[in-house]
C-alpha cells in the first residue's frame, strides 16, 4: 500500500493541513461534528438557528419536524438528516494528539509529527462495507461514513446502518447524494495514488461481472441488473403473490429462480391493449413497469407443475429484454422514491399552495384540522369534499383508514379474516397503504399500475384516497375472485 505523503511545501504551511479539521464557522477545530444534507460539516454549536417546520405530516417524526437554513445555499435542511459525523470526530481525536500541545486551540506553529499523522489518520479511512479505503465517502443522517457505493450496495436488501442498525433514510438512488466534503478533500489529498488504485480494481472487477453474468444461473444472464421476467399479473412492493406455475416456459424459469442465490424474478402485467412501453416498442406482450419477487415457499408438484408464494421488494423498469427458452428476460432500471427531504418539500408547497386558494374560514378549518390530526388522539373525521390537494398526507391516510375501518364493520368479503392473514393486517404506514389496499380492492388496469411508476409516497396516497372516493361515491364492490381463491 502506497501512502501518499504532503510535499515538503505543503509539510511547512500547517494551517492548510489544520484546516482539514477546522470548522469554516468558528476557525476551529471540529466539536461534536454535524453533516449536512448538503455535504458540509459544522460544529454542533456553530449550528444556524433552529426553527420548527410548518406544512409537513410525513413522516412526522419530532426530529423532522425542526429545521434551518443552510449557511451555503439557503436552502432549508431537516434537523433529523444531520447526524453527528463520527468519522470526522475521531479524524480530529487523531489530529490533537499529533500536535505538540494537544489542546483544541489552534496555533499554527504547532509541530506535527506528518508521517505518523499521515498512517494514523488512514488507519481510521477504511470503509466497514468492503474494508478497504473509503472511495466517494458518503455520510448517513446516523453519522457513519462508507463508500458510496457500498451503502447503494445495502440498501438493495436493507434500510438499516451496518454499524448501528438505525434506518438510513436515504435513496436507494444513493448516486445524486452529496459526498463528505471534507474526508473526500483529505482522502484525495493524502491517499490519491491508493485512491487510483482502488477505482481502477473496481472497474475492472465490475467489467469481469458483466462477462460472468451470461453464464451464471443456466445461462440466462440475469445476475446483477438483469432479471428472468414472468408476464401475468399487477404485483406490488411489500406484498405477497400466490402463483400456480404449469407452463413448461414458466417451469423452467422457476428451476433456474430456485437454482439461484438469490431466488429472484421479475413480475409484470400483461400489455393487453398494446399500449407503447417507453423505449421497448409496441410489439411485446407486457408492461414496462413491474415489481421485483422474491420466493418465500415453493412446492412442486409430482407433474411438473409447481405452487409459488413470493413476495414483493422493490420496483422496476425494463429497458431492454430478450426471449430464453420461451420467456423473457430484462435488463432493468430499479425505481426509487424521491428522498424524504424532496417528500416533505413536495407536501409543504402542495398544502399551501392549495390553503392560499381557500377563502379565510375553509383556511382556519383545514389549520385546525391538521392541528388536531398532529396533537389529538382522537383525530376528527375529514370531510369527504375536501379537496386531497389541501390534505396533508397524514390526512389522505386517515381519510382512507376510516373508510376501510367503516368497511369492516359491515363484514365486506374483501376484509375477511383470511383475505388479512393472507395480505396483512390494516397497515398504518403511508408507504404501505397504497400498496395493500390495490391488492385487497383488486384494483386492476391502469389504476392499479400507476403506483409502480409514481416515486411520491404522497403521490400514492392521493391515488388511494381517489379508489376509496369513487367506492364511496358508486358503493360499487371490487370483484370477488382473488378472495374466492383464499377462502
């Protein structure tokens, strides 16, 4: 391993080797280190004044509910985003107790010992992912630092910090996230040539996978961004599907599904009215948008055929597909939701812009309605001709939960005790409903596939609240046969 070393210039002029630790505000040395959303750090105490957000529900918790302005660009960053950055705390630690005074005030004749600064201070850069140095070092609201791509890495099978398990809170689009400024500013000045090394193993090592790719699982080429695709049914995130595999196609797809690690597939909807599909043309026989499966039980049966219970991950687009042995399999795009800074900044524009519209009594009413849906336990009904754009998204949920709450008082057959221990329960969360409640409506067609390229959570909700409208509006029933499958 190569260390790259200051320059003789650089080992005479201290401050610009201090000022990797300093803190732009107060001129000194990091205390109690924040990042910012923006990719800039700060001491807890030179934080900008706090304020308490207004026009937010979602998601609601006390941490995101306080704010400020960014000293860099203005914009307004969530109090919960900015964790304390434990890297950059023990950078300092590691700093201080290189000077000849080891005090948190800075004075530039202090004598640094450089070449052992230098070791010591890259003994703290390895990435607790790869372990190895940390490449594009991205911080977490939780405050651990990794390589970018490391954390993109994680969050395709979880949302939870490797080293603390608290929820990241970030994109799965981890790629448009601001870096740690000032640890990429030492890493490429103190390691560059390890720093070289590092991304030229890494391309090569991605350039092997891909050539690996069309031999892996029998040949089919879907490791990585490709997936083997079963064309038939509206699927969804989070939910279960229950599938009676009797195509020869299908049942060799499923032996290499069961053959692979990660026992995986794609589902997608017929394309039954030839609608274009984006780049893939009009001449194939699904939909572009479908939902990522993974199998939970699978039983074959003694004539081939085979009874699947899968469950939905995540989102996908199509951009390109092929036939194999009679099914298709696609190179996909995942589709992930906006982050929840841009969620909350969608909800605060909506609801005021609608509330300015309102004259001064619908105004007063919509505050007090969201005033006692964020402090009472026993929240009032929403009037049923409220516009959703004036609701926030903690009010489309509930305006949803007391319609289906009301259905299954009536005994409705699609809120049978079965259908909810096939399905789940009545889910609270906002990312959920939508999802759980096309599946119990059997909401089918294009209603039912917009949630797949919607990336709001509040975009979703708004469609939920429009399905739960046009019931109570028609009192019509959603059709019966999934239900008469489970009972």
């Amino acid at each position: 391993m190569s260390t790259d070393l200051p320059s003789t210039e650089a080992e005479q002029t201290n401050p610009s080797i201090l000022r990797l630790i300093e803190c732009s505000r107060c001129k000194l040395p990091f205390q109690t280190p924040l990042r910012l959303p923006c990719g800039k750090t700060l001491c807890r105490a030179c934080m900008p004044p706090v304020r308490r957000r207004v026009g937010i529900s979602y998601p609601g918790t006390e941490d995101r509910k306080l704010g400020f302005s960014c000293y860099w660009d203005g914009r307004e960053h969530c109090l919960g985003d900015c964790g304390v950055d434990v890297l950059m705390g023990r950078l300092v630690e590691v700093f201080l107790q290189y000077t000849t005074q080891g005090k948190l005030e800075l004075e530039f004749e202090l004598e640094l010992e450089l070449e052992q600064l230098v070791r010591a201070v890259r003994a703290e850069l390895d990435c607790q992912v790869c372990y190895a140095l940390i490449l594009d070092p991205l911080t977490t609201p939780c405050g651990h630092t990794f390589c970018r791509k490391c954390v993109g890495r994680v969050l395709d099978h979880s949302d939870l910090c490797p080293i603390c398990r608290r929820k990241l809170n970030l994109p799965l689009a981890v790629e448009k996230e601001p870096v740690n400024e000032r640890v990429a500013t030492l890493i490429e000045a103190w390691f560059s040539d390890e720093v070289a090394e590092r991304r030229e193993t890494l391309a090569e090592n991605e350039h092997e996978e891909e050539g690996e790719g069309e031999g892996e699982h029998g040949g089919d080429g879907y490791a990585g961004d490709t997936l083997p695709l079963f064309v038939g049914a509206l699927t969804f995130p989070m939910m279960p599907v229950f599938l009676h595999i009797f195509e020869p196609r299908y049942r060799l797809m499923m032996q290499r599904v069961m053959a692979s690690p990660s026992r995986r597939f794609g589902v997608l909807a017929f394309n039954r009215s030839g609608a274009p599909q984006g780049e893939l043309g009009l001449s194939l026989p699904f939909m572009q948008y479908g939902t990522v499966m993974t199998v939970d039980r699978f039983e074959l049966l003694p004539d081939g055929r085979s009874l699947i219970v899968a469950t939905g991950l995540s989102r996908f687009r199509v951009v390109e597909s092929r036939l194999r042995d009679g099914y298709y399999v696609g190179r996909f795009e995942r589709v992930t939701d906006i982050s929840l800074s841009e969620e909350e900044d969608a909800e605060m524009a909506e609801v005021a812009s609608r509330a300015a519209a309102l004259s001064r009594e619908s105004r007063e009413n919509l505050e007090s309605t969201e005033e006692a849906d964020a402090d009472s336990s026993e929240q009032q009904p929403i009037p049923l001709d409220a516009p959703l754009e004036s609701l926030s998204t903690r009010q489309l949920l509930r305006l949803c939960l007391d319609f289906v709450h009301k259905r299954q008082e009536e005994g409705v057959v699609w809120l049978h005790p079965r259908v909810r221990m096939a399905y789940g329960e009545i889910p609270d969360d906002p990312v959920l409903f939508p999802y759980w409640l096309a599946t119990v409506l059997n909401i089918a067609g294009s209603e039912g596939y917009t949630l797949l390229h919607y990336t709001s959570v509040r975009e979703r909700m708004k469609m939920a609240a429009l399905w739960v409208r046009d019931f109570q509006g028609r009192g019509r029933q959603s059709s019966t046969r999934k239900v008469s499958a489970i009972l």
